[in-house]
C-alpha cells in the first residue's frame, strides 16, 4: 500500500511521478470524474459506496495492503478496475482526477502530501494527521500544488448541521458561548477482536505497508484488527470520535487554536494491548474565552452509542448531532424547544463538485489541520499527564 523509508525518496524524484505531478486535466460541469481509492477496508468500502453514488464518476484504480481487501474493492467498483498493492503506482497513473485515502491515519500525511505532488485531488479520512508535525507541511503541499483536499469530518455537508449554525449563531441567538460541552459513548468501534485463525498473518498481507514510517514491530493482529485502540495508528477515541465534534464547535464559533488541553482517563477494563484510554475526559481552552469538553467510553454497553455536543449560551442551549437538534430558549420550557430532524450529509458529493468547479470543499486542509490539533494536544496531555499548550511551529 505504501513504501518503505527508503524508497520514498526514489517515489517523490521518478520522473514518471514528477510528469505526472504536472498533468491537471480541466474537467467540465458535466464531465466525468476519474478515482481512485488507497485503503479498501471497512471505512474505505463506505466511502466507495458513497462514491458511487456521486453522477458521473468513474473507478480506475484501487489500493490495498491485502489482497483480499483488493479483490473485495472491485467488487465494489467496476470489473475493469486496476488494482494495487503499492500505492505509488496508483498515484502513478495519468488517467485519475481524484484519490479517497482510507488508511491507518499514520499514513494519512505522506500519502496526502505524495497525492497533491502527484496532481490527484484528495479526499482523506479523519484525523487529517496523526501527530501535530504533520500539519503545516501537508497544508503547505496542498497550498504549493493548488489541489483540492476534503477532510471527512462530513458534518460540514450535513444540511440541519448547515441549518443550525444559520438559525442560531450566524443570527445571534445563541448569545455568548463560553463552555460546549461533548460526549461520545459506547462506539463500537473501539472494542474489535481478531477473527480466528489470524494468529499467522495472511500471505497476501503487506504488514510493513500498514505501519509505514512506524518502527517495525512483528505481526500483531490486534493491532491490525483493532487498530483505532492504538495511538500511533489511529489516535483513540479522541482523534477518532472527538475530531467530529471537535470541528463543529470550530465551525460554529469560528475559533481555530486551542490555548491549551488537559486530559484525564486510562485503561480501566479493555486489558488488550491497547494503548489508548478505554475511558477519557478532556478539557480543551481557547483565547476565545471558552472551553471545549470530551468525554467517551467504551465500558458502557446499555443501549445504542450516544453522541451529543451541547453549546451552553447566554441565548439560550444547543443539543445537536447526526440525528438532529434541539434548541432550548433561555428562560424557556421544554415546550418552546426548537427542533430540526436529522439529515444526510453530501461530504462526498461535495468533493466531486469541487474537483470540477476548483472552489473550496466543504472541509479544508487549514480546518482539517485544527481539528485534528485539539485531538493531538489531548492524546499528548494524556500520554504526558499534563497541560499541554499551542505552539509556534504548530500555526500554518
């Protein structure tokens, strides 16, 4: 899916890659828009689907570190599609406009900055990065080439998201937000195990590809199969769940930089190997004169996951997520709240659009950079059991 240390350097300077970096094919309102995918596991077959459903666009090529995962792609794709287990040959071709990066997010960085060198527009999954020195460059690279990048915080393209933003703080009636806070509990996706029988890894599997510049370490299929639960691979619950909401309260209050972040929790039940907390509460402080809360955990199993980030106003409160709002008028009851249903987001929609039309995307490169900012400050405060605050060289 990716090459090692070493060969990275001979990528960037082929001539092959280097011709292909300067190749931008002017594409109409109605033309058709060639991609390509790098990463075709459970979140890359979603974004395929999503795809798919976008008019006119076409499957050239898919990418995978396991065979299987490829064969399962073109399934998903077309049946002429190409298919590859070095992503370099991918970004290769001439005849892609666009490529999805649904990898680890340890990869996110290098193959977003190495896709934007190669002329491919990009959409990327959430976090935008993976540790906070990956930020400005990759900024910088999508800045430098002039390509279109899409983080997958999709809450950006989700109508009622749009609606209450407008009906509520672009009006004023929110009045002063001074504390939001954010919960995330019972996500199943933090509790993977290994399939039996994957004790050996597959012979189609490339495992050095999947860590990337990550020190080598021998199969560990926990690490495979439950890879959000590990900091180096996935950042946890916070830059997983956290990101999402996170970017909303940005978006909302037109805030960027946290001051600082503290953060609290451990691994209270799931004794996996896992490295991140199983439970956390973060606190995240703005100049703004505000403060932003996380909490998530994986131990409560009562129900469905639930998920809601609360502005608290002087106007008045906000409850609002994926299925919908709640808006409380201060000094008001229950029977004056304003609600707004539930919608589906067109994030991918979005993308397509914007690799015809060159407008910016929904979800920029600069946004992508401080969402994923005021996660990594929380997984450091954690890690370190301190306050960790902004600086210098993080600002882009």
């Amino acid at each position: 899916m990716q090459p090692t240390n070493g060969s990275r350097r001979t990528f960037i300077a082929s001539s092959s890659v280097l011709a292909a970096a300067s190749y931008s094919r002017a594409i109409g309102a109605n033309d058709r828009v060639r991609i390509g995918i790098i990463g075709c596991g459970g979140r890359g077959s979603f974004l395929m689907s999503e795809a798919s459903k976008c008019p006119n666009v076409e499957w050239v090529a898919v990418c995978d570190a396991w065979d299987q995962r490829r064969e399962e792609a073109v399934a998903k794709s077309a049946p002429n599609v190409h298919k590859y287990a070095d992503y370099r040959a991918l970004l290769d071709r001439k005849d892609i406009d666009g490529v999805i990066i649904a990898t680890w997010d340890n990869n996110h960085s290098r193959l977003s900055i190495d896709a934007c060198k190669a002329g491919k527009d990009v959409y990327v999954e959430k976090p935008m990065t993976s540790r906070p020195e990956q930020g400005p460059p990759m900024v910088k690279a999508v800045r430098d080439t002039g390509r279109i990048l899409q983080t997958g915080v999709q809450q950006r393209s989700t109508p009622h998201f749009a609606e209450a933003k407008e009906r509520f703080f672009t009006s004023g009636r929110i009045g002063r937000v001074h504390m939001v806070r954010t919960v995330w509990n019972n996500n199943g996706g933090y509790r993977f195990t290994p399939p039996p029988g994957m004790e050996q890894k597959p012979a189609g599997l490339n495992w050095e590809a999947c860590l990337g510049s990550l020190p080598k370490i021998a199969w560990d299929p926990w690490r495979y199969f439950n890879h959000f639960s590990y900091m180096e691979l996935c950042c946890g619950q916070v830059g997983g769940l956290f990101v999402h909401m996170v970017d909303v309260v940005q978006w909302f209050l037109g805030i960027t930089k946290p001051s600082k972040v503290t953060a609290l929790g451990g691994i209270y039940e799931f004794n996996d190997g896992r490295d991140t907390p199983d439970n956390v509460n973060l606190i995240a402080e703005y100049p703004e004169k505000m403060t932003v809360s996380f909490e998530a955990t994986v131990t409560d199993r009562v129900g469905p996951e639930s998920a809601d980030i609360v502005f608290f106003g002087s106007g008045g409160r906000l409850h609002i997520f994926r299925s919908g709002y709640r808006f409380l008028p201060a000094g008001g009851t229950l029977k004056d709240a304003i609600l707004g249903a539930g919608t589906r987001d067109t994030h991918m929609q979005n993308w397509i659009d914007c690799i015809r039309s060159r407008n910016q995307p929904n979800a920029t490169a600069d946004q992508g950079h401080y969402g994923a900012m005021a996660c990594h400050m929380g997984n450091q405060a954690w890690q370190q059991s301190s306050v960790v605050t902004w600086r210098e060289e993080w600002n882009i």
